[in-house]
C-alpha cells in the first residue's frame, strides 16, 4: 500500500482537530462529530455484513421529535388552509347578504314568483241607436306543453287535433315538436272546438281569453276593423281609437316551488276595461247601402265600389260601404286589398262632378249667371295643340244647360273668367286638398294643383274634374257644403265616448246661402233633365250630379277603365242626407248614369222610410236575450271558417231583412257599464209596412249609340244596371202617393 501522499502546501503534517474553525471551542465540534447523520449508516459492500447495533436512546427521541414538528407543521397548513376557506364563505356570505341583497331577492322572486298580465275587457262599438257593432266575450285558447308528446306520438295526435281546431296538420305536428315548455295551438277558438280537442283525452290545455267578435259579420266592415290576436287594433276604428277601446291591463302574481307547482295567487292590480264608443252610424242605412253597392257590382258588372251617407247639418256619416268587402271575424282569411277602406285611402279623378264646385265659385264671384249663354263650338274646343271635347255636340247652352248637360267647353270658359288664383282658393275652401280628419288612419290628402299661374289647359282640365284627385269622403263634404246653405260641416264618425255624447263641431262658411240655394237648382235640374235622371224619385226632388273619368295610368289615361260616380243630396230643399257613389268600371257600362242609379235606389227606400216613420225612430226594446246568448250563437257559427252564403243582391233581400237577421241587438249590462242596460232591437221598418213605393223611380234616356263618351253611357236603368226587379207591393192606396 503505498504512502498517503502529501497535501501541497501541507508539509505532510496531519493538521490539528481545529485547524478548519480554529474560533470553535473543541468540546462543540466534538458533540458535532459524535452526531449521528442524517442519511442513516453507511453500509459497507461486502462479503457479509456485520450486524446492526440496537439504535441509543437518543436517536429513538430525534426521530419522534422530527415526527411531532411534522404533525404540528401539518395542523399549521390545515388551520390556514380552513382560515382562507371560511374567510371566502364569509365574503361570499357578506356579497349576497349585504352587497347583492336587493339582487338576489329579485332573483329569488322571479324563481318562485311570476306575474300574469289580467287582459282588460275591450270597450263595445255601438251605432247611433245603441245597435252593438262590435262585441267582446270570454273565449278559450288551446295550447300544449310538447315535452309531453313523445316523437313518435306526434303524428297520430297531431291528426286528431287538427280535425278538431281545424288548422292544418302541418302546423299542429310543427308546435308539437318545439324544444320547449309551451307552445300555443289555437287562439281563441270556438267552444265546440275546445270541447273536441278536450275530448281526445291528450294533454292540452286552455287558458281563458278575451275574444272580439262582431254580431254583423260584414256590416260597416271598413267602419270598424277589426283585431289581431294579441287584442291590438288593426283597422278602422279598433286601430284609431285602440287607446280608448283597449283599457288598462292588470296584474297577478303566482308563487310556484321548485316543480313548478302553484301555490297561491294575488291580484296586484285590477284591470281597468276599456270605453265603449258610440257611432254616427245608423245600422240601417249602412245595410241598405251594402245591398245596393253589391246589386251594382253585379249588374253594372264593376270591380269596386263605395257609398257614403252623411247627414248634412251635423256632418255625422250615416253610413260608409265599401266593395269587396270583409267579414272581421275572419278577417285574417281575406286578400289585403279587401281590408282597405277607399273611401279615405284612394284617390281619384273626379271627372264631371266636380264641376258642381266650379259653378259654386262662378256664381259666387258673379262672372257668370244661370241665363248666360255659351257656346260649345261642336263639341270641339283647342287649347294650345290640346283639344277638349264634350261628350256629343250639345250647342249653344245656357249656364244651367251646361251643368246639367254636364258640358267640359262651357265650364272651361267659366274658369278661364274664374282664373287660377281664385278658382285655386275657392277648391281650399271646399276643403280640397287637405284631410277630412275622419278617425280611420291613413288618410289620404288627395292631389291638388300648387297655387300659382297655371297653364290654360291646367285651368280648364281642372275645371272639370281632371288633373286633380280627391278622396271619396273629401268629395262628400264639398258637396254637402252645397247642401247646408255654403257651411263646410266638419265630419263626424265618433258620437259618443263611454255615453256622453259629443256635440258636432261649428261649421265654416264657404258660400253664401243664396249661392248655395242657386248650385242646389242647377244639381236638381241635372236631375230632373240632365245626365242623373237616373237618380230620380217619384214625389221628391233630388239634387245631383254625374261624373266619369278615365283612370290615370304609367304614361297617360287607359282607354278602357273608368271611375262613375255621382254626388247628390235628397230632397233638394231641407235635405235628409248627402251621399256619393263611386264604381270602378269599364267600357261600355263606364257612364256616370250607373252611379246614378244606385243612388236613386238608396234615396227611394230612404225617404220613403222617413216619410213612414220618421227619422231614428227604429230603436225597439230588447226582446230579453242577452249578451251571452248571442256570444253563444257567435261561437257556433265561429267554429266553422267557410265563408257564410250571402243573399243575392235586390229588392228581394230588402235592408231590413239584412239586418234582422245579421244584427240582433240584444245586450245588457257590461263590465265596463255597470247597471246600464242598452236598448236595441232589429233592424228596419215595423212589421206590414212596404220597403219602398210601387213601380220604378227610374226615367229613361235617349238610346246609349248615340252617345261618344262617358257622360253618356248607358241611358235607362235597364240598360245601365239592369231590369229594376219589382218592389214590395205597397199597403197603401194607389195614388195615395204625392206627385
């Protein structure tokens, strides 16, 4: 073995115990090398090994000591590890308790609470003699929760649900199949529906609803409007007024638990129902002039058409027809342009009548009188490279002679003395221009020339009805001007709101009254010897005047399609009601004579009707029958959607049987008028008294052929709107009748 080898710098010295921390007493780096190590003895590799020494008591007491420094190290981790977790639960605790307080209660009350909104009772529409228009009633909507519906289930059900609800299948299978906790099937429906669909025994269920209906199917449809399904007006006076007719909903509130299981009920805040409104219209003369204008679409043959009535001295409008038509209860099965109201929404070219305005303003400026003679140069007049003609070659004419036989080339030569500033305001007077105000929405302005120098073929065209547009309802109050002695009434459809009635609003004067009597001679000669001989009436004098014009069209005027119309009041003198007639027609029966004669029809049944029994008179006790027995009787004639077979038009469906059997006015009190019981009855002229006189009203024309425009057109009522069918044989004794 060879030599320990020497450290450098050692000298080959051992050096002493404390050499290495020679500032250590020796007593400590001896207890330092008598320590036991840590990482245990040192085995040595060998053959055999030599026996371990039992351990000293000292290294029994280190290692219990190391494992009680463990322990306590270990409580140490874990008291801080619970320290932070309960110090997060206290800050949690002290954010939804303190923090988010008023949170999580909104949040806890939307879990376990839930508000319903209480649908308020929808006011009533009447007309002017307490006849219930339009009506609201309890009804029950179908709805299904599709989680209970298995998909292979779906199809069966869906059949016998549809056949029930009468909806389509498609649609039934498409709401049972959502991914979701309600889904509705139909709302509002029939009670024979509910009851079928109660009686497959499948899960649905109903929820209570208020349902608008409306007793007199298509009667003053445009009138009223109708609603959608959610309650909200969408037409006529249920869209204008559904501020007033809707009332105020109300609130409860539900608490369920966490299966979604009610536990109670309380009403927050009562629903507040709706006002009724009261109309100006009169049941029936809106039914007499429905029948007629349908009787004129068949025979004329016309694609459209409307009829209003008004009272002259208080502007109210008695009635407002309008074709094609529609049934409110159905409202949604019904093309859009049936749901318009064209009275108030379109306007159109006038045509002759509106020359009644132009002879107004002359006679009123004193440019012309009713003896001053004109000439119509053969039918042919030029302006500029334009040329005006009459309808035939009429001659030379007196001012009269030329409104009643409605000449374009006198009236040009009127306006032209008139000029365009003065004839310009006299057509703002008369209210052109501007809307009437009716509450219908959507009303039209109408087109009228700006103020200024206008060319002379603008003049004249103006003059007579062309280049300038009015509405139907615009039209009525210019004339009816004519008729109250030269007051522009305002219009007035709303009578009443909630029973009080509202007084009509004061007039404007236009004219002056012996203007106004003077134009009201010229329109009963047109009449009795001019172009609206067809609005005639035995024993009474009407005032009147036709028109026909081309319609406009991308380019120019078409040369087959015309508006007819005629605008009148009856009798001439004192008159009852002023009425405008308009029909959308075509070649050859495009004259203004078709217009004509249904307003003569209207004013026969009218005024002799008046002459019986008086004006309004028609307001009978209730029979007894209530509310909901007509909501009854509504429910099963609701239950199916084909549209009801409508009485040919004619004398032999007379008004009165129109409305007896489509409004029954039988109602008592309601939520909205405790205690106060509405007095209505059926419609028309008591019992064993004839609708109209004996005969026709009707007189004739010369023959059509020699006719060359639409002033001419069809002469007689028999060629205009066909063979008058014979009236209702009258009680009373030939000749009895004033001449």
């Amino acid at each position: 073995m060879s030599p320990a080898r020497k450290r450098p710098g050692s000298g080959g010295r051992t050096p002493p115990p404390n050499s290495l921390f020679p500032d250590l007493p020796a007593p400590l780096l001896k207890a330092a090398a008598q320590r036991p190590s840590r990482r245990g003895p040192r085995r040595e590799i060998g053959p055999a090994a030599a026996p371990e020494s039992p351990p000293a008591p000292d290294d029994t007491r280190s290692r219990e000591d190391r494992g009680r420094a463990a322990l306590r190290r270990r409580v140490m981790v874990g008291v801080i590890l619970i320290g932070v977790w309960g110090a997060l639960i206290l800050g949690q605790l002290v954010q939804i308790q303190v923090l988010d307080h008023e949170t999580m209660v909104r949040r806890a009350d939307r879990q376990h609470s839930h508000e319903l909104t209480i649908p308020p009772f929808r006011g009533r529409i009447y007309d002017r003699n307490g006849r219930p228009l339009a009506l609201t009633a309890a009804v029950d909507s179908v709805y299904v929760v599709p989680p209970d519906y298995p998909a292979a289930t779906i199809p069966a059900a869906a059949e016998r649900l549809a056949a029930c609800l009468e909806v389509p299948v498609a649609l039934v299978e498409q709401r049972l199949g959502r991914d979701s906790r309600f889904s509705w099937l139909k709302r509002k429906a029939a009670a024979e529906q509910v009851a079928c669909a109660l009686e497959t025994g499948l899960p649905v269920g109903t929820i209570e609803e208020f349902g608008r209906f409306y007793p007199g199917g298509e009667l003053a449809a445009h009138v009223l409007g109708f609603v959608g399904a959610d309650g909200d007006g969408l037409g006529g006076i249920e869209f204008a007024l559904d501020g007033v007719l809707r009332g105020e909903p109300g609130r409860r509130t539900v608490w369920t638990d966490g299966r979604r299981t009610g536990r109670g009920s309380r009403v927050v805040r009562e629903s507040r129902p709706g006002a009724d409104i009261e109309l100006t219209i009169d049941s029936y003369l809106q039914a007499v002039a429905e029948e007629e204008l349908a009787r004129a679409l068949v025979e004329t043959p016309a694609a459209s058409g409307a009829v209003i009535l008004i009272e002259p001295q208080t502007g109210d409008v008695l009635a407002m027809a309008g074709a094609p038509s529609f049934d409110p209860n159905r409202a949604r099965e019904f093309p859009l342009a049936a749901l318009a109201n064209r009275s108030i929404t379109d306007p159109y070219e006038p045509g002759s009548v509106f020359k009644i305005f132009t002879a107004a303003a002359a006679l009123e400026e004193g440019v012309t009188d009713e003896e001053e003679e004109f000439e119509t140069f053969d039918g042919s007049y030029r302006i500029g490279r334009r040329i005006v003609r009459d309808w035939k070659p009429l001659g030379p004419l007196t001012f009269a002679g030329v409104i009643q036989q409605s000449s374009n080339i006198g009236t040009l030569q009127v306006a032209d003395r008139l000029g365009s500033e003065t004839l310009h305001g006299y057509l703002h007077a008369f209210g052109f221009g501007e809307p009437t105000g009716l509450p219908l929405g959507a009303e039209s302005r109408g087109i009228v020339p700006e103020r200024g120098v206008w060319r002379p073929i603008r003049l004249a065209t103006v003059s007579f009805g062309h280049g300038i547009a009015v509405t139907p309802v615009q039209l009525i109050r210019g004339v009816n001007t004519i008729a109250t002695g030269g007051v522009r009434q305002p219009l007035r459809l709303i009578r009443g709101v909630s029973g009080e009635v509202q007084p009509p609003d004061d007039g404007v004067q236009v004219i002056s009254p012996m203007t106004a009597a003077r134009v009201g001679q010229l329109l009963a000669g047109a009449v009795l010897e001019g172009t609206g001989a067809n609005a005639a009436v035995d024993g009474f004098s009407i005032a009147g005047k036709t028109g026909t014009a081309q319609k406009a069209m991308p380019g120019g005027y078409s040369e087959t399609d015309y508006t007819a119309s005629f605008a009148g009041f009856a009798p001439a003198s004192n008159p009852l009601f002023t009425g405008v007639v308009i029909l959308d027609v075509q070649r050859p029966n495009h004259s203004g004579t078709g217009a004509a004669t249904v307003f003569g029809r209207i004013a026969d049944r009218v005024l002799w009707r008046h002459r019986r029994t008086g004006w309004g008179t028609e307001r009978l006790v209730s029979s007894g029958r209530t509310v909901r027995q007509l909501v009854r009787r509504w429910r099963g004639r609701s239950a199916s959607a084909m549209p009801r077979p409508q009485a040919p038009a004619g004398s032999g469906s007379p008004a009165r049987d129109l409305v007896a059997s489509r409004v029954r006015m039988e109602e008592v009190s309601g939520p909205a008028t405790s205690g106060t019981t509405l007095i209505a009855g059926a419609a028309g002229t008591p019992a064993g008294l004839p609708e109209g006189p004996l005969g026709s009203a009707t007189p004739g024309l010369p023959p059509s052929d020699t006719s060359e425009s639409p002033e001419a057109g069809v002469a007689t009522a028999g060629q205009a709107m066909g063979t008058p069918a014979p009236r209702e044989p009258s009680s009373e004794e030939p000749g009895s009748r004033p001449q």
